[in-house]
C-alpha cells in the first residue's frame, strides 16, 4: 500500500420543524431542545434511505421560491463558556473548544478573525467485521462575528483526516467560507488516516463514507451552532471538490431539505466507475512505457505532453475569437481537433520529444476517447484534447494514481467482497486486473456489503432534484476541463440529463461552470481562482442567478498560492469570465486578452 500517504495529503436548520414544512416558512430561530436531536437525526437517516425524489410528481412552479438572506448574529459568550454549554449535547463527545485569536488562523495569506474551533467525535464503535475502532471526528469553527449562514465542507480523496474547517471556493483560497464569516464544518468521514484505505472493509465505514456520515452530523451542526449563537443559521451551503464535490451532489439529491445551496466542485460522482476508468487507462499506457511497473510516465514525456497540448491550441485556440493559450470552445476543439492526424507522428520508433509513434498514438487515443469493456462498450465518459494536458498535474494521476490510489479504493472500499491488505501490490492490481471483472465487483453486494459501491457512492436519482429545485435552493458546480481523473465530460453529460428532466433547462436552480486548461480542481493553463462562495449566496439569498463567474491566474505573488503553470507570456494576474454553459467567453474583437472585460459570454 505504499504511496497511500501520498494521496492522502491531496442540517440544514432543522430547529425542530418537521422536515416536510416549507424552507421559506421557517424563518424564526426556535429555541434549541439538545435531547431531541436524535430523533432529528433518526428522520434524517430515513430521507437519506429512501435515496431518491421520484415520489414528487408535482408540477414545478412557473417561479420558484426566493429565500430570504442570512442576518448576522454574535458569539453567545467565549470559547471557554461554549465548552460547558456543549456538554450537555448527548450524541457527541467534545473533545476541545480552543479560542483561534486573530491572525492565528491563516487562509491565502489571510488574518482569519477570533474565531472557535471545536473538536468532537460521534457514533464511537468497534466493528464486528474487522475488530477496528471507528468514530465519525470532526470540527467546527464557529467566529465571533457570524454571518448567520453553516458551510458543510466535503474533502477530498478517501477521507480520513478532520482538514481544517476553512470552507471551499474555487482555485485560491482567498475566498473561502471562514473568512467569510460562516460557521464551518469538516469531518474524517467515519474513519482515519491510519485506517486508510483498509476502513472499506467495515461495512459502516463504507456507508459512513459514502454518504452517512455527511447526514448525520447535519443535525449535529445545528445543535451546536444554536448552542453557541442562541439560535440556529439562517442558511446552510454544502461544498467541496473531487470527493467532496461527489459529496455535495450526493447531499443534493440525498438531503435536499437540509441545504440551500450546494456548490460541487469537479464532482467525482461516479467515483467507482471512475477509478476503474483509471485503471484501464493505466493498462493502456503502461503498453507503451518503458518501465511500466516502476514508471508509467515512461509512456508519454513531459515533451511529448506538450507537443499534443500544442497541437490541440493549434487548431482550437482561435475558435473562441483569441489566440491567447486558452481554449474556450471546449465542444467545438473536439470537433475540429484530430488525433491521428493534427499530433505529429514520429518516423519509426524514434522517441526525441517532437513527435508521438505510431504505438503511442494506438494506445493512448482510447484514453481520451473513454474507457470500455472487453466488448468495446463505453463504461465512462471521454476525456476533452485541451492544453491543459501539457499541465504539472497530469502525471499523478495518469502515471501515479492507478497503483497507489485507485487500485486501493477499488480493492478495499469500492468491491464486493474486498481484498485482503496483507501482501497487496497496488501496481501488480492495477496493470493486471480485469476490466470487466472490476465493472461486475463495484456493482455487486453480499450479505456483509449490502449495499453495492454504486449505490453508497453516487447520487440516488441525480437528475431528479425536484425538492431542491421547488423549495428554492441552488447548486453551482464546475469542472476543469483537464481534469485527468473525473471527466468534465461526464459532468457536462449529467448536467445535460438535468436540464432534460425540466422541461429542456435546469439553469434556474442549477448552472454549470467548466474551466478551460484547469486540472483537477486547480492548476493547469488556467484561470482557476474565482469567488464561488459569494456567487452562491447571491443567487440563493438575493436571486441573482450567475451568468458568469470572474477568474484570474494565479501567477508570481498570488496571496493565495502561485500556480506554476501559468505561462509566462500571460499577465500574473490574467482574467476570464467562466461562462455558465453552454455559453462560452468570446473575445469581443478588442481590448486586452489578459482582461476579462475584453470577452463576453454567448454560444
């Protein structure tokens, strides 16, 4: 199992109201009653069972319900005081309140105000299964000066560690949920980082995992912020990239009564399919690598990368009206931009770093075309030729992650029945296994695993968001368009099957953001840093809808964070409108390419 570590370091307020009374008819905090959240909680677990909307055959309102906005309110009291008032919560164990001074917390260069922080755990057990301890732990940081809104972080990866409670954006984070004033909550999921990845062969870390974890401790949230607050948040958002944008779209269609806006980030809500998709493009590279068990980026180079980058902004850059190292008309690229004809091929066998071979370009093309089964039929989506692929990103997922974190995931958590971790070789699983095999395992349960990968993984139903939609919530979600390991494609496919399900257009509760040249949820040729938080709370609280987001370049002195692959010929700060699709940023024929102002959004 080595290099897991590797990977590793990538309620709503329900104020006692019965949860199928109208969101915008609860707008006065009650009084918090502590010992009846478990019954909260217990009616919550049993909307996340049922999993699905489908029982909602209402006819959509012509408009749609307008939310009122968060007031602001104060810290009841000091850390100290808080720590007493929290024990008398049941369902928890409280295992610090620590006062944060200001300054003391640091997010993007960012003084983070006073603030609490929480540390706590709930449901301590021993499993049956495999004899090890679990607890879901978690933390919240709750400021002094309160904006009246809770942000439910989701993380990345397998989970396993409480990260710090900053709340997501996009890119930087110069402009997370902290700092913004929302009370924040981040949890392992159910299990830690010593019992990575191997938590997946208790049944209930599985679950916890996929989905429950994040339900259960929806009602906790609340309780603890009424406890602190004297009432109860105005509004709750729940965010995330990678897995955890998997978790918000899961809390969407799972939980969409306990949140009033979901922002999903590179939403790897296919998870298992995903990893196997991986694996199978590990398998295809590793026909081409020179040292396939050791090294897989001896398949492609870091030259030979670019050399397809450049071919792809060779025939795609102008489209959008700008040759500025930026593909904004990601669907016209694949329609003009060729494989076997626009990349050059070397003569002979010849590897010099100006060219692919005859073998590469056969082994890696089904890459980019999408993964299928040994009967040639499609089990994910494609990925899209953008620049982005020449990125600093690329090879951890394409040449690392098969062998140290898909074939783990998939081995332990996402298969029926899992492996055994003694003696486990992460490579030997990866290069060897058989798709269609690993297609029939994440479906299957047992009597032990009663519940398929498949079915704890993904969102039940995710094109029935009728509740969300019909009590007024919101879902932002965006995508990097060279994102190696979720496919943009695979978003932009659900996001099309959204809009199908209402009446041909789903962007008046839910818009899609794809970012061109950005990998898996920052980095690349991009603009990748841009206030997704604020944009949220805009649309839900105040009813502007996001035609656009503005993003900008994380170049040489970016407070939150420099992103080595912005190219040296853009300005450091370069910015483009991110366009809710399919609309896409077009120059205007005048104007600096490195201002947004000099593009607009249109088809």
């Amino acid at each position: 199992m080595r290099g897991w570590n590797a990977f590793h370091a990538q309620a709503r307020r329900h104020e006692e109201t019965p949860m199928n009374t109208p969101l915008t008819s609860r707008t006065k905090p009650t009084a918090a009653r502590p010992r009846a959240l478990l019954p909260v909680m217990l009616a919550i677990l049993a909307l996340t069972g049922c999993g699905s909307d489908e029982d909602d055959t209402s006819t959509p309102p012509t408009a749609l319900p307008q939310l009122s906005a968060a007031q602001a309110g104060t810290l009841s009291g000091d850390c100290a005081s808080l720590a007493t008032k929290l024990n008398s919560l049941s369902n928890i164990s409280v295992t610090a309140v620590t006062t944060i001074a200001a300054g003391g917390l640091k997010i993007g260069g960012q003084d983070i105000a006073e603030h609490c922080q929480v540390t706590a755990l709930t449901e301590s057990r021993t499993s049956a299964v495999d004899g090890q301890t679990y607890a879901i732990r978690f933390e919240m940081r709750l400021p002094k000066a309160w904006n009246g809104r809770f942000f439910h972080q989701g993380n990345g990866g397998l989970d396993g560690s409480v990260l710090t409670a900053t709340g997501a954006s996009g890119g930087g984070p110069l402009t997370h949920a902290l700092a913004q004033g929302f009370a924040v909550l981040s949890s392992d999921a159910g299990h830690t980082a010593a019992q990575n990845p191997a938590f997946g062969i208790d049944p209930q870390a599985r679950l916890n995992y996929g989905y429950q974890a994040a339900a259960k401790l929806t009602p906790i949230a609340h309780a603890i912020i009424q406890t602190a607050y004297g009432r109860n948040a105005d509004r709750a958002y729940f965010g995330g990239c990678s897995n955890g944008g998997r978790h918000a779209m899961v809390a969407a269609a799972r939980m969409p009564e306990s949140y009033d806006g979901y922002l999903v980030g590179a939403p790897g809500f296919n998870l298992p399919k995903a990893a196997t998709a991986n694996i199978y493009k590990g398998q295809r590279y590793a026909m081409v690598a020179t040292s396939p068990t050791t090294d897989l980026s001896t398949a492609i180079t870091t030259a030979e990368r670019k050399v397809v980058a450049d071919a792809v902004l060779a025939k795609c850059d102008a489209l959008d009206g700008a040759t500025d190292g930026l593909v904004q008309d990601t669907d016209a690229c694949q329609a003009a931009f060729q494989w076997d004809r626009d990349v050059p091929t070397c003569s002979g066998d010849t590897r010099d770093g100006t060219c692919l071979t005859a073998a590469q370009k056969t082994a890696i093309a089904p890459i980019f075309s999408g993964a299928v089964d040994s009967s040639g039929k499609a089990f994910y989506a494609r990925f899209p030729f953008d620049p982005g692929y020449a990125g600093s990103g690329i090879p951890s997922w394409a040449f690392t992650a098969p062998s140290q974190r898909d074939a783990v995931a998939i081995a332990f958590t996402f298969k029926t029945p899992p492996d055994n971790p003694v003696g486990f070789d992460g490579v030997a699983f990866a290069l060897n296994s058989n798709i269609d095999t690993l297609l029939q395992q994440i479906e299957a349960t047992n009597a032990t695993y009663t519940e398929s990968s498949m079915a704890f993984m993904t969102p039940p139903s995710p094109t029935d968001l009728s509740k969300l939609k019909n009590r007024g919530a919101k879902m932002m979600v965006y995508h990097g368009v060279s994102d190696p390991i979720f496919s943009v494609e695979d978003t932009t496919t659900w996001y099309k099957a959204l809009a199908a399900a209402n009446s041909g257009d789903a962007s008046n509760f839910a818009r899609l953001f794809r970012v061109p040249g950005m990998g898996h949820c920052s980095g690349g040729p991009a603009t990748d840093q841009f206030d997704a938080v604020s944009a949220l709370v805009k649309w839900v609280e105040q009813g502007q809808a996001p035609d656009s987001l503005i993003a900008k370049a994380r170049g040489t002195g970016n407070a939150g964070g420099v992103n080595a692959d912005v190219p040296s010929t853009w300005a450091v700060d370069r910015s483009r409108p991110l366009c809710a699709w399919p609309k896409v940023a077009r120059y205007k024929g005048t104007g600096s390419l490195d201002d947004a102002s000099s593009f607009e959004c249109r088809s």
